[in-house]
C-alpha cells in the first residue's frame, strides 16, 4: 500500500497584498480546509515563527516578515467539490487597487452557511495569478448590481473606514407593492437582527436595535406598484427590505419580507426574484483620491417586468 507524503515545513515570505493581516486570519486563508482550532493551537504552541520567533494570533504582518509554517496534514481535498470557474463577471471598474463587478442575482458573495461558494471563490478562481482579492461589502443573494473587490490590502483598509464613514454612497433601485407618495422621504428606523428556530438570519424594525437610515425616492408609479430608488446612509442588513416592508410596502419577489400571495401571483407574471438592483456607486478612490460615479442598468428581467408593469398598470403621475 502507498503511503501518502507526510507534509513538510514550508516558508513564506509576506508580500505587500497581505502586509497588515492578522496572522490568524492569514493562516485561516492560506491553509485552507484545516479546522481554525487547529490554527491557534499551533499558534499558542510557537510552532509557527515570524522572523525566528513566536507571536501570538493578534500579531499584525509585515510586508518581508518570514513565515515558518510546521507541517499540517489537510482533509481530503476530493472530499470537497472544487469550485466552479463559472462565467465571467460583467466587471464595470477595474485597476490596480480595485474592482466593482455587476453581480448576477442568485449567487452569494461568499460561501458559507449552507452555500460551498459565492462570488469571490469563483473570482479567485478565475484569477488565480491575483495574490489578493477581498470583498469590501456585501449584497444579499437575491440582490444584483455593484460590488466592491479590493485586490490590495492597501485599499481594502481605506474602504472599511469610507464605509463605516459612510463616505461610499450606494443606491438601489426596488419595485414596490404600493403608491408610494413622497418625492423623496427620509426613513430613520432602528434595525435588530434575531435568528429563527432553523438557524435563519432575520431583521425587524425595533427601537433597540441599531440606528438605520434610508433615504427613498419616487422614480415611477403605477397603479399597486411604485419603483423608488433607495439611497443606503448606513449598510444594515436587509435593511432596504425591512425598511420598506415596515412601511407597508413590501418588495416585490422578496421571499423574507414580502407579501407573498402577492409574489406567487408576480411569478406567473415572470418575476421570478426579488426587485433589488445595486444600481450607482460613488466614492473617492482609495489611493489616488480620484472621484468614481458607476452605474449598472437593471438586469432584462427587471427591466422586462417594468415594461410588463407599463403595458398592463395604469401611469400616475405627481
């Protein structure tokens, strides 16, 4: 019988992408498939040296530090289903730094919790020669349209603080059920996040959650439906849904919050998924300060409802 190699020490030298990581977190990234316990284990036990000498998990690397990593034996690759390559994404902003892609709707951001992979596995994978490729935020699964990859930790930094400062202004585009009447109308409602009895993520509008504040505004409306373009001052989640939904005017296709007599109804009518589209982006670049204003037109099959929604609903306007 064959015996499998026995796993060796190996070296690396930290490069500038991962310069400013926590030792952890780049353990976690680079031995993939071994168990995070296992990661601090031999941590604490100094069996991983930076420059000859131990650190502990909170250690910060530095761009030439060497890593000496001891010998880990991972799970069975072919217990794992590889990623899928996948189609190329529609990329509408890319340099050096960065990356904004249009996101198809469907697909998670990232696997985990019950998802094998999501977007940046499969843009990892088509990119194998990028040493680094982070996402910056999030869109649910069901949501299409901007998202932001840093492709250096550099930028990676400088856009959590923009976001947290509320720096990076992102706008949405929903097709409500109702005749949204307002122009423009700030909404300030408190958002707490609870699980269910299955383990599943929800959000409800509750004076002790944390601060939220959407900025809506009436693009068209028709008779029972409105499309409104959401303007996000802090990044909640679900927080356009549950915002709205609150209101009394809940998203249409939305499968967590909507009204779903409503939606078996529009999926006869051919919406078949939820009416959210992460449609403009603007913030300043992260290293050169430039200004970036990105777009994404909505994918054809919301465009396609709208126009089904023109021909058979009533206009109104005001």
């Amino acid at each position: 019988m064959a015996l499998s190699k026995a796993p060796a020490v190996s070296h690396t030298r930290v490069d500038e992408g991962s310069a400013g990581q926590r030792i952890d977190n780049f353990l976690v990234r680079i031995c993939k498939g071994v168990p995070k316990s296992h990661i601090y284990r031999i941590l604490r036990s100094g069996e991983v040296r930076v420059n000859s000498r131990r650190v502990d998990q909170t250690y910060r690397l530095q761009e030439g530090d060497e890593l000496r990593i001891p010998p880990i034996r991972l799970a069975d690759k072919g217990a794992v289903a590889p990623v899928p390559v996948g189609k190329a994404f529609d990329i509408v902003f890319e340099d050096e730094a960065l990356l904004v892609l249009d996101k198809p709707a469907g697909l998670a951001v990232h696997g985990g919790s019950g998802v094998s992979f999501g977007v940046i596995e499969q843009l990892r994978r088509q990119r194998p020669e990028a040493k680094f490729l982070e996402l910056v935020h999030r869109l649910d699964r069901e949501t299409s349209g901007l998202l932001i990859v840093a492709k250096k930790r550099s930028a990676l930094t400088v856009l959590h603080d923009m976001m947290r400062e509320g720096k990076v202004q992102k706008r949405y585009l929903t097709l409500v059920a109702g005749r949204w009447l307002n122009p423009q109308q700030h909404v300030r409602l408190a958002l707490h996040k609870y699980l269910l009895e299955n383990g599943e993520r929800r959000v409800s509008v509750n004076p002790e959650g944390k601060p939220a504040h959407s900025i809506v505004r009436l693009v068209k409306r028709w008779s029972g439906y409105s499309l409104v373009e959401v303007e996000l001052k802090t990044g909640r989640t679900h927080q356009i849904r549950v915002h709205l939904s609150h209101l009394g005017f809940p998203l249409c296709g939305d499968d967590k919050y909507g009204d779903f007599a409503l939606n078996k109804q529009l999926e006869k009518e051919g919406l078949k998924r939820m009416f959210l589209h992460a449609a403009k982006l603007a913030f300043r670049h992260p290293l050169t300060d430039q200004a970036i204003e990105l777009s994404a037109p909505l994918p054809a099959e919301l465009e396609g409802f709208v126009a089904f929604v023109e021909q058979t609903r009533e206009r109104e306007h005001g």
